[in-house]
C-alpha cells in the first residue's frame, strides 16, 4: 500500500476509531476509477488502482524517480537500443512465472486499448525477447526517455489478456496482475474488493483485504472517516483539513503533488460551440483564435485568490504544465500577472466588444472544481466577456471535453506527468494531435504548432540532458506563451 499511498493526490486523512478490523482497510475515494482495464485511461484513479494490481517495468517513487520493478536493471546499448533485465520468480496471481513474453504481449496491447493515451509510451519502441529475463527495446533513433516511459504503463498477462476486452478486466477475467493485491470484485458506484497477495515479490501488504468506495462529495467523505465507516479518504476538501487536524483521531498527511490544474481553451475552429456574438449568436470568427484574446483571459485569472480563498492555501500557483520538481520545468516562466484593467485594455485595443462564453468544468473530478469555474467566470466577467457556467458529474463532463469534435469552447483540465520529465505533458498536450502515436493525445484544444512539434520530437531523442533541458525549455516557453492552455495551481 506504501505506493499506493504515496502516489494519492495532495492531502488524504486516516482515523483511528476502533471499528475498523485490523486486517482491512477502508478506503473513501473521491474519484471512482473508470475501468480496472490498467490500459483504458491514463486518468488518476485508474493509475492508482492499476498500481495496487499490476506492476511497471520501473516504478516511479513518490517524487517520479525510477525505482527497479518488474525490471531490475536497465541500460543503454546503443544509439537505438535499450536492455533490461527482468526480475526472476515473480508469480503471476495464478502462480503462473512472469517471463519476457507477458512484456512483449503488453507492447502490443497497451497502444490499442481503451482510448489509446498509452499509444505515446510504447510506440516506436519495438522489444524483443533475447531470453525468459532479457529484452531489449530496438529504438528509430537515440531515444533518452526509454525508461521514463517504461514508469508509464503497467505489464500484463499474456495468458489472461490475450483474449480479454476491457468489459473482461472490469467483470475480473484477465485482471491477474504481479502487484501486491488481487483483484476480488467491482460494483461499479459502490465498492472495489482486493484480496492481499501474500507471495508478492515485494513489501508484503499490510492488510488482508482492501476496499475502495467511491464517496464523491467532500462533506460525505470526511462523515464517513469520522464515524468509521471508512478508515482513509483521498481528495480531503480543503475547508476542512484544519478542523481534521484537531481531532486526535484523525491523522492528515499532506505533500506537494504532481498534478497541475489548467485552462484548455478552443484554438482550432472558427466557429467554437459556446462562444457567442452580442446578438446571442455563434461568434465568428471565435476569439479564442487570437492569442491576444487568450492572453487577456490568462490576465484576468487572480490564481493567487484561488488558491488562498477556494482552496484554503492548499495549492501553489501554476506558471506552466509540470510541476516544478520535475526535469524540465523552466523557473524562468513567471506566468501572466493579475491584471483585470489591462486584460480589459488588451481586449478593447484589439477590438473586441462584449461577447459570452460558456465556462466548463467538472463538479466531482478535483479539489474544489465547481467553486474554481464558478470563480474564473466571474473574473471574465469583468473584463467585459459575459461568462456563464455549466459543471456537471465527471462522466458527463469527459464524455463531452474528450468527444472526437470537443463540446466545449474554455474548460477546466489537469495533468499529472506519468514518466518525470516534462516531454511528458508536452507531447500530450502542447504537440499536434497526431492520432495513434499519443501525440497530442489529450489535446481537446486541437493546439498545433510546426515548430513547437519539431521540438518536442527533436527533445525525444536529444541524449545530452544538458541539450534536452534548453529544447525542454523552449518548448515550455512556447507553449505558455501561445496560451492555448492557461496555467492555474498545483
């Protein structure tokens, strides 16, 4: 569970109520994962989860640096090869052996299943088996990030998988994974059950049995914690942390987190579905097309004011999307100071009058998100954009943010880099959507930009980290300044 742990977002709380059995843990989750397909969705909840059943060839730690895992050692052969040893007498929770062919298997399976986020790890990267315990990943080129990307997806049986669909790990059949807990059962909205998997290569699990329950309301979460029903909640709302941390019962644990919370804004249509002309009709053409436009919305934003008042200090203002911990963020950015009037100035000088948005987020997906929409909107509103809201449950609220044509015009998003290394979020977000090589993946802006893409590809086989660094940098720099995405808080 150490992982597991380490790996929740922010803050998560524990009480110690005496009606918990001591060979089980309770979880309150504020986030339900979407499938127990460790390759559907590159979303939170399902890492999380996809950690506790499966393995990664290298493990990330709770900071994203490589840590051996179902691989024990790595190197670099040549200018278009990588080798890597895999750890002996691992057991599949069937007992079957783990052996290079499950890793082969999972090559060709991740890029294709679910919605094909996991297609930027593994494509163009070909593994071949040289024993049961040896395989070496033939690269085009150099290829400094093999490694990384090896933290950003889990390995699964060839055995169990070969044949299995996502509705077949949801309903158990191919969910037998090397990690410290066996799947039991999914209810979905109601209850996740792991069993401890005694023979695991690692730490021994602590308790013998888990159980997650999705509890999507923050007052609901810490009632649960508080009379015992569960043992442990994530996503602690943040109004109540300093309440929690006077209870003797409760312990709250808090670190900074990966993840960064941003503004995705429509650059690519002409006509954008909730951008609208003082007559009530569709805008054209769309404003979000003028940087100038997207740079005085960035200037309208008082993160400063989100962070201390919404979410009650808890959070870091956001200059750009990688946490500052990683390998490539630019402490050069200071990002767009607050500055209503001269966001207003910037909008009228380009002749701009007065147009209304519609502004999108979830209402149980991240700390606070509702409160955070409803905030922004009304700091458009005084730059002159009439700014309305429409939040709604996370399920409607991806289904349209990640349609094929995006039905939203600005949106609430976030990231939270999977491999350590900013080219993570970059070839993601900031890269032209190229469908089927995950660049571009997660862009529901349609972003492109020729040079930015040269880039970033040119930083995905740059192996002087000296010289990956400055092209990491100039990517960054591009990619804030273009504002296609706008910053908030980490």
């Amino acid at each position: 569970m150490k992982r597991m742990l380490a790996g929740l977002l922010g803050i998560v709380a524990t009480a110690f109520t005496g009606t918990a059995s001591a060979d089980s843990l309770r979880i309150g989750t504020g986030a339900e994962p979407t499938s127990v397909d460790p390759h559907f969705w590159t979303g939170f909840p399902n890492i999380q989860l996809g950690m506790m059943i499966f393995d990664h060839l290298i493990i990330p730690d709770k900071r994203y640096q490589m840590s051996p895992g179902l691989a024990v050692s790595w190197k670099r052969l040549d200018d278009k090869a990588w080798g890597f040893k895999l750890r002996q007498g691992v057991k599949w929770h069937d007992a079957s052996p783990f052996t290079a062919d499950d890793v082969i298997f999972t090559f060709k399976r991740a890029p294709d299943a679910g919605v094909k986020q996991f297609a930027q790890f593994v494509k163009g990267r070909d593994p071949v088996k040289v024993d049961d315990y040896t395989i070496h990943i033939k690269t085009p080129g150099p290829d400094p990030l093999v490694p990384n990307n090896m933290m950003g997806f889990a390995i699964v049986s060839k055995k169990h998988g070969e044949k299995a669909t996502t509705d077949d790990y949801n309903a158990g059949k191919g969910t037998v994974g090397t990690g410290p807990y066996k799947f039991v059962e999914w209810v979905k909205g109601d209850r996740l059950a792991l069993d401890d998997n005694p023979d695991y290569w690692g730490t021994k699990p602590k308790w013998d049995m888990v159980i997650m329950k999705p509890i999507t309301t923050g007052p609901s979460r810490v009632a649960s914690l508080l009379s015992g029903e569960v043992d442990l909640i994530d996503y602690v709302p943040t109004a109540d942390i300093a309440k929690l941390k006077k209870d003797a019962k409760v312990t709250v644990s808090q670190a900074p987190s990966s993840r960064v919370l941003f503004w995705e804004l429509d650059v690519s249509r002409d006509v954008s579905p909730y951008v609208f002309a003082a007559d009530g009709k569709p805008m054209f053409p769309n404003p979000l097309r003028d940087w100038r436009v997207r740079k005085a919305i960035s200037m309208a934003i008082d993160r400063q004011a989100i962070v201390e008042r919404i979410m009650d200090g808890n959070a870091v203002v956001a200059n750009q999307l990688l946490a500052r911990e990683f390998f490539g963020y630019d402490p050069s950015i200071k990002g767009d100071a607050y500055d209503p009037e001269g966001a207003k100035k910037l909008l009228k000088d380009e002749g701009y009058g007065d147009f209304t948005m519609v502004v999108h987020g979830p209402n149980d997906r991240y700390d606070n998100d509702a409160q955070i929409v409803e905030a922004v909107a009304q700091m458009l509103s005084r730059i002159g954009i009439t700014a309305k809201v429409e939040t709604m449950s996370k399920s409607a609220y991806f289904t349209r943010a990640e349609a094929d044509t995006p039905e939203v015009s600005i949106s609430l998003g976030a990231n939270s880099s999977s491999t350590g290394e900013s080219p993570n979020p970059l070839q993601t977000f900031c890269h032209s959507r190229w469908i089927g090589t995950g660049y571009g993946a997660a862009s529901r802006p349609r972003y492109a930009n020729s040079r930015l893409d040269k880039i970033i590809e040119g930083s995905l086989v740059t192996v002087d980290d000296g010289k990956r660094l400055k092209l990491l940098h100039e990517a960054m720099q591009i990619c804030v300044r273009d504002a296609a995405y706008i910053p908030s808080h980490y």
